[in-house]
C-alpha cells in the first residue's frame, strides 16, 4: 500500500507499507525532501515498523520523532507530514487525487441564500448524498458576512451599511468580517470530506485546501502566499481572507473571499476596524490591509475567475456541477428562517 503526502510549500512524502497482524511491516519512506544525516532514514521507517494499524497520526508522529536525535535535520517535511502519508497508504486519510469534485458556477444569489447554500451543501456531503464540491460564488447585492462568534455591534457600523444598501449577514464558520460587492469579490467554496485533511491541525487544514488557489493565483501573475492562520498575501498586500467550518460528522466547508476590486472608504464607512487588529496586521490604514486582484493582474474578473477554475481542474479530477432542486429548497427556507432573522445575524449582539 502507498500514501503520498505534499507538504504545503514544501515537499512530497511518499510511504510503502504493509500490514501483518495489525502492525505495519516493511515500511519504506520516501520523497524529495532534503534530510540529514542520510542515516535517519532507516531510524524513521524503523520508528514507524510495528506500529498499530489503528495508530494517529499523532501517535505515528511521535513514534518518528522520538527516533530522531537532536542532530537530525528534516527540511521541506515533517514527523506530522510522514504520519499523514501512512494514513493515507493505509486507507484512513485520503488525498486530492481520491476524489472526483463537481464545479458549481451559478448565478448571483442573495447574501443570506450564499450562506445558506454553504450549510446545505456541507450537509448533503456528510450524509453521503453530494461528493466533493468547488463552488463559486456570484454576489446579488453588496455585504458584509461577519464569522459567526463576531459581535454585530463591534464588527458593523449599522449607519454606515444602511446609507450603504449593504445587507449584514452572519456566516457559520468562524473568522473575521469581510466586506463586499457584486463584481468586486470572487469568492469560493471547497466542500470536502474531513478524510482529506485527516490528521491535519487547522492551521495545516487551512495552507493544504488554500494551495491549489496560491497556483492559480501565479498563473495570473500575482506572486501568493499562505499567511497564517488563514490569510492570502502577496507582496503588494492581503489578498483574501479564508474560513473554516467542520461538521461533527467529518465534512469540512472552507471558503475564501478574495479581493478583485474593493471601495476602501466604503468598507471603513461600514466596518468597524480596530487600531489592534490593524497594528496586529503591521498597517496604520483599513485603505492599505487588502491589495486587489485587479491592480495585480489587469484582467477582468471573469477571466481571473476562468483561470481559477482552469487551474482546478488541470490539478484535480472535476465534473461539472449544480445545485439540485432539493438543495435550492432546503437552503431557500433557511436563507429564510435562519441566516435573514435578526436572531441569528445578532446571535453576538
């Protein structure tokens, strides 16, 4: 059996192994990372023979780095990345290339039916009846969708978004708030199996789902990185902000909100920034957090968008998608009775 993990900016682990009487037998690491001394090989294939089948990927990390002395170097992986590897050679974890994704690209939709749509589909997901899915979004009217443990009063200034048009909507995934505007934003969501991040923390969730974004983002010609924990920069400035909901059943929704264009006044006349959120992002202005797209790339945002979704499916296997009627039903009364009720949207007064 084989597990291949590529770090994040880093590497690829590959791992060979068989299983005897519930322990991995005859286990081989392997990939392109840079490791030293050469020796250390053999102490990690070592580390990981006789383990349990049933081990984390904790406790296979620990097994590795238990076995490493102090003199060991692993550049470009890790215990964590190997341990991830052995999970997916043993059929726990699974990788990009497991999965078949439907791309869904309709047309604008209302603020709270986005969200909405968001709770249906990473629903559908865990109860087995909609697979992967990538879905991008098309704004209706302009927004601010604040994370769903934000305090309304502190996040939104409510003059503002009402001399504004803009509606204010809270999302179920935490995070901060993120203004918008139809034409102005692409924004984008991964519904996913939590097989594909098996093992993986939220922070490592986060720059391994962001990572197909960061190549097309280089195929336009903006040079992307992943900040932590959940932020898109290039060197001009912030690019997109990312969140992440996870079910209890193991389906992940992640989404990202990128800047194609953005009226700076307009979102400080409508958000409420704070000097320690600024400081803490290295900048003095609201004007200078986020650097659009546009100004990067000079291309209008349907070709930027056209380009994501090219990238997606050179990387991965993609079907196109729809939102089935029953979705449409089901998430039209909960953009109904749940994201436009003054109960929910200021559930954090």
């Amino acid at each position: 059996m084989r597990g291949e993990y590529k770090v994040p900016g880093g590497k690829l682990v590959a791992v060979d192994v068989e299983v005897e009487a519930g322990r991995l037998v005859h286990v081989s690491v392997s990939g392109d990372f840079f490791l030293e001394p050469d020796e250390a090989l053999e102490d990690i294939d070592g580390a990981l023979t006789g383990m349990p089948e049933s081990a984390t990927v904790a406790q296979l990390a620990n097994a590795v780095q238990g076995a490493l002395g102090d003199d060991v170097s692993m550049v470009g992986f890790s215990p964590d990345a190997v341990a991830v590897a052995v999970r997916r050679a043993l059929g726990h974890a699974t990788g990009w290339g497991d999965h078949e994704f439907e791309v869904i690209h309709e047309g604008p939709e209302s603020p709270a039916m986005h969200l909405a749509l968001d709770q249906v589909l990473v629903e559908e997901l865990a109860a087995g009846r909609r697979g992967p899915t990538l879905r991008i979004w098309e704004w209706a009217s302009p927004a601010v969708i604040i994370g769903s443990f934000q305090s309304l009063r502190n996040e939104v200034d409510a003059e503002g978004a009402e001399r504004h048009g803009v509606t204010v909507v809270r999302r179920i995934s935490g995070g901060g708030a993120m203004f918008v505007e139809p034409g102005n934003t692409i924004t984008y969501s991964l519904y996913v199996p939590g097989s594909l991040v098996e093992g993986l923390s939220f922070e490592r969730s986060y720059a391994f789902l962001d990572d197909w974004v960061l190549g097309a983002l280089a195929d336009v010609g903006v040079e992307a990185t992943y900040k932590p924990l959940n932020d898109i920069a290039s060197p001009a400035g912030k690019i997109a902000g990312a969140a992440q909901k996870r079910l209890r059943g193991g389906a992940v929704l992640h989404h990202v909100t990128m800047a194609y264009d953005i009226d700076a006044d307009k979102m400080t006349e409508v958000l409420r920034i704070g000097r320690e959120k600024l400081s803490d992002k290295g900048t003095t202005s609201a004007n200078k957090r986020v650097d659009p797209v546009r100004s990067q790339t000079g291309m209008a945002r349907a070709d930027v968008i056209d380009a994501f979704v090219a990238h997606f499916r050179a990387r991965y296997r993609t079907v196109d998608g729809a939102v089935t009627p029953f979705e449409r039903e089901r998430a039209e009364d909960l953009a109904r009775t749940k994201f436009s009720t003054p109960g929910w949207t200021a559930r954090v007064p």
